[in-house]
C-alpha cells in the first residue's frame, strides 16, 4: 500500500525526583554504510523451527561482530501455523528493516503468501526452497528473484537432525556469518544430549555446503575482532529489565499477544530480586492489583495491548484521582477490537493520551528503539513515583516481539524515589494542594498518617467532598504536578537544524531517521524530532526544537494520523503541518521514506514559491 500525505491547516492552539540522564547524540553515520548489509527472511509451517533459526542466527551474527535485528512476523493462528523470521545483519546498530530482502529460505510454502508483501524480494534476491516442496507462490516469484531448489529435509532426515539446522547453515552462510559463530550459538542453546547436537552440527555443515555453491548477493564481512559488551535481546525484555532496574518489585497481569514475553521475562527476574509477579483472572483486576501493591508503598507494573488498555481505563482513572503511582506498558498491535494480534500498528496513541474519562492527566512515555526501551522503560517508573500518578508506557509488536544486538546500555539508573511522610506527621493531609502539586504519599501502618484513598473527589485530607472548590483545587494540583515537573531532555530526541522538521514517535523512528540520512546524501537536509514524552506535550520545548522550522511533517504508523491530530491540538506547528501516515501491518521502510520525503521536499518549495508570488 503507498504512503499518502495528508495536508490539513493548522488551527490556532486552544487556550523527577531522580531524571534519567539524557541519552547520547547518535554516532555519525555514513548513508550508504546503513544500506550496508545483508537481510535473509526464513519460513516456515508451524513445527519448522523458524524462529529458533533465526534467533541463532541472530546470536551467530553478534558473536561475529556484527549488529542485527530479528523481526518476528506470523500468520493469525494462536499458535502453529505458517511463520516467518526477518532478520538485518549489518556491520552498524540497525533499528528498522532495509528495502527488500536479499534472500528467503522457505522450509516449505505454506501459506506464505498470507504475509509474502512483509518479505518484498528484487530481481537481485535469492529465493531457496526445498526441492520436495514445488514451487514458490506467484506473489513471490513475481519479483523476478532467481529460484533455487535445495534438499533441506532430505539432508537434514539423512543426519538424524531438524530441518531448521540445515537452514541455519544455508542461510548463515549466505550472509556471511562464519561457521565457527554459527556453531557457537547452536551449542550454547542446546539442552539436548551430546549425539543429538553433533547431529545437527553436522546437519548446520551441510547446511552451509549447499549454499556455498550458490550465487547471489554479496554476504557481510564478520568483524575483525568482536566488541565486548553488546546484547541480544527484545524490546519487551528490554522494557521490563529497565523497569526492574527503576525498583519495580510487583506485576499483576493477564496474558495477550504481543505483551506476553514481558511478563514471562519478569517472572523470574522478580524471584531474583525479590519480588513478584502475579497472573490476575483479567485485565480489570490485573490493574486494580498493581494499584493497591502501589498503594502499599511498593513500585508496580503492569503489561497489556490495545484490548486490555480498554478495559483498565477505569482503574487508571482512579490512580489518577487517587495519585496512586502505577507503569502500564501497552504493547500496541493492530486494531480496533480483537484486529491482528501478531502484527504492529501505532493506533492506541489517540486512547492513550485522551482515552480517560474527566479531567485525568496522566503521564505517555515512547520509547524510540529496542535499545531505548531499556531507559524509557526506568524513566517511566522513576516519573510515575516521583509525581504519584499513572504512567503508560507505548512500545508495539515491532519492537517489542523483535529481537536484536544492541550496544550494551548505560548503568547509571537510579531507583525511583517517591516522597513519603513520616510517621506522626502532625496535622497530615494526603492531599495538600502544594506548589509542586506533589504531597507526601503516607504507607499504610505509619502512626498518624491514615487517609481514604478512592475515586471520589476529595479534600485535601483525603475526605470525600463534592464542593466546587475542593474539586478545582484537586484538579489544579493533579496537572500542575506533571506540567511544572522538569524533564530535562529526554522529552526527545532532536537531530539536525534544517528547515523542514520530521516528527515521529516510538518505533517509526528508525525508519525516519535512516531514511534521513539517505536523503542527506543526496543533497536534502531535514530536522528530526522523535517524541519520548507526548503526555503532558512539552509544547515550549517542542516550539523551541522547531526554532526556524518553515514546514512540519509528521511520520506514523495507524490509519487515522493520530499523532498529527494531537499534536494540531495542542501546538502550533509551523507552516502547514502534513502528515505521512499507513496502518499496519506492513512496516514503514528507509527507501519510501526517502522518496516521499524527496517528493514532499519539492512539494514544499514549489508551494512556497506560489506563496511568494502571490504576496508579492
């Protein structure tokens, strides 16, 4: 489906205790040095092993020196079914996947052509399959790729080994990783007998005999030497481990597609440390339950998707009224309802930032990258207990699901503080309307410091009470905790100084910013700024990142523009804010970025040109 711009005027706008430090500027990098690099897609029917293919092969490639990343991509089953793994491997970190593939190894063809326009190939692309197979679907060959046929389970039934290994050596081999690394990961994986592994090394030898043979894309250089320190693992273990690290130590949830692997990470990271995660019957008392252990003086998560934000609304509205502070990490996916669960769209922005009823300011945190989720992740847990209120973490199933290798991230969390009273505390009231709008939160046993926490409105000693009066008063306090806060710099991340400024959030950045960096290369300048805080929209700083911005164009990933909606709500944006914007699931990549970029460059001038005449 193309990319379709969006030009609508502009309105007129409508009348931490301890900060995560900013993150590092990115390293420099060289346009055609990010194209660098080899993409190999590996599927399969449910029982073929794909993706344990194709995190090995991401772990090979990272014990070679190499940066990756591993997008997970499946039919609509629950489970089984035909599958796919989409891996990058390049020399430099990559954050989003390239243009087209340059090989797919199919295990077999079934129903590959629910999902072959994820896996977009070129005449230059090597298409394999087994022999026993026939041939692949039209939507495939259509692209003019050059067909192989290999025996893949004839070779691996003739070694006693899975199929899957002798796809590992065809496909690590085709993209350069060295047997010895390939090696390496299957045998730190393993937890089978000593016969069975040697069987299916010698499958993964084989493997790579076949594909020495073939012509076709040029494979990766492995490093000369491997960097220590890097990391393989997915944005929803990062986003978990960087909650853990913030002083998370209770998580109530319910299982849903695609949050699920967060909550099985923290299951036993919260043994180690102490903690404890807990399988509630749903998603209504899963957040009722993170909001009474936070209640109790103990930081608390809890992990969902679109369809289970629905459902905790009313809950995070009560942790909004009772300042109770909770992190819900929504792991978006395709929608609205039910929609398709195994695929990525960033459509629960709108519901995230307004989805509440009444007045309810509440914090919306987006991490920009796998790498990222790690800091948001600890930023989230560090603002929702510093302010006493709810923080809603936005990943989706791309970064989330996804896996990849990553430089080692820094270890200068601090844990979360939250201001507490005292026991004895003379003359307390929960809800002093301060000047920072936060107040002592009392833990429950203190001598002296008992109050009523519920969702009525209330007096400042926590009384229920229906005067206007005491609810302005409340309502002041709770938005003035969260818009007079400093957030330092992390509200963003803002690269460049050109006079047109792309805007995106969350996982559509590495995209954006790759795609800004081809363009770079061939003359064209832009400015970006991709959203970390989007509630509360720091409106004087983002004005201030758009300093002699002359157009706006607004980058994202759901059907409706949903970002350009809101931030048209609450800013003005300079000249005439478009937006760019497709539905999932296809993901939005670097090289049609770059086109609509261009075609949106020359849009802009030549309007501007119109413009000048016409006042002249």
């Amino acid at each position: 489906m193309p990319l379709r711009f969006h030009w609508r005027p502009i309105p007129i706008r409508s009348p931490t205790l301890s900060p995560t430090p900013a993150s590092p500027a990115p390293r420099p990098r060289d346009s055609a040095a990010l194209r660098a690099g080899f993409s190999v897609a590996i599927a399969g029917s449910g029982g073929a092993g794909v993706m344990t293919a194709g995190t090995l092969l991401l772990d090979a490639a990272a014990r070679a020196g190499l940066y990756g990343l591993m997008v997970r991509t499946s039919g609509p089953q629950i489970r089984g079914g035909e599958a796919a793994a989409l891996l990058r491997l390049a020399a430099a970190p990559v954050a989003t996947l390239d243009d087209r593939f340059d090989a797919l190894l199919a295990i077999d063809w079934q129903n590959l052509n629910r999902f072959a326009d994820e896996i977009p190939l070129g005449p230059a692309s090597l298409l394999v399959g087994d022999s026993e197979a026939g041939e692949p679907p039209e939507a495939l060959r259509a692209s003019g790729a050059r067909c192989v046929a290999l025996p893949l389970k004839q070779t691996a039934k003739a070694s006693g080994a899975w199929v899957n290994m002798v796809a590992l050596g065809v496909a690590g081999t085709l993209a350069g990783v060295p047997p010895a690394a390939l090696e390496a990961a299957l045998g730190a994986s393993w937890k089978r007998g000593a016969e069975a592994l040697a069987a299916n090394v010698a499958a993964l030898r084989q493997g790579a005999a076949l594909a020495a043979g073939l012509a076709g894309p040029a494979p990766l250089e492995p490093a000369a030497s491997v960097p220590p320190g890097r990391w393989l693992l997915s944005g929803n273990e990062a986003a978990g481990f960087g909650a853990l690290r913030a002083g998370v130590r209770f998580v109530a949830a319910y299982p849903i597609t695609p949050a699920t692997e967060l909550l099985e990470w923290m299951a036993p990271a919260l043994a180690r440390v102490g903690g404890t995660l807990l399988q509630a019957e749903d998603e209504l008392a899963s957040v009722n339950m993170v909001i009474g252990a936070s209640y109790g003086g103990v930081p608390s998560l809890t992990a969902t998707a679109g369809p289970g934000l629905a459902l905790m609304a009313e809950g995070i509205g009560l942790a909004v009224a009772a300042e109770v502070p909770i992190v819900v990490v929504d792991v978006m996916r395709g929608g609205p309802s039910t929609g398709i669960p195994a695929k990525s769209e960033q459509s629960d922005l709108s519901f995230a930032v307004d989805g509440l009823h009444g007045d309810a300011p509440r914090l919306v945190l987006a991490p920009n990258s796998i790498a990222d989720c790690v800091a948001t992740g600890a930023w989230a847990v560090q603002l929702a207990e510093a302010l006493q209120a709810p923080a809603i973490l936005l990943t989706d199933q791309f970064m989330g699901q996804s896996r990849a290798v990553i430089d080692r991230p820094a270890h200068d969390t601090q844990p979360a503080l939250r201001l507490t009273a005292p026991a004895g505390a003379q003359g307390y009231r929960r809800y002093a309307d301060t000047p920072s709008g936060v107040s002592p939160m009392a833990i429950p046993g203190n001598p002296g410091t008992a109050y009523t926490a519920d969702g009525l409105e209330h007096t400042e000693r926590g009384i229920p009470s229906s005067g206007a009066a005491d609810h302005r008063r409340q309502l002041d306090k709770r938005l003035r905790k969260l818009e007079r806060h400093d957030y330092g710099a992390r509200w963003a991340d803002v690269e460049g100084d050109a006079a047109l400024a792309v805007i995106t959030f969350g996982s559509t950045t590495g995209a954006v910013r790759e795609a800004i960096a081809r363009v770079a290369g061939q003359g064209l300048a832009l400015r970006l700024v991709s959203l970390r805080l989007l509630a509360p929209l720091r409106v004087a700083a983002l004005e201030q990142a758009l300093a002699g911005v002359r157009e706006v164009l607004v980058v994202e990933q759901n059907h409706g523009g949903q970002l350009l909606r809101y931030l048209r709500s609450r800013a003005d944006l300079p000249g005439r804010a478009r937006g760019l914007h497709r539905a999932g699931p296809l993901p939005l990549r670097p090289g049609e970025l770059a086109a609509a970029f261009i075609d949106w460059a020359a849009a802009v001038g030549t309007q501007r040109a119109v413009d000048t005449e016409a006042s002249a």
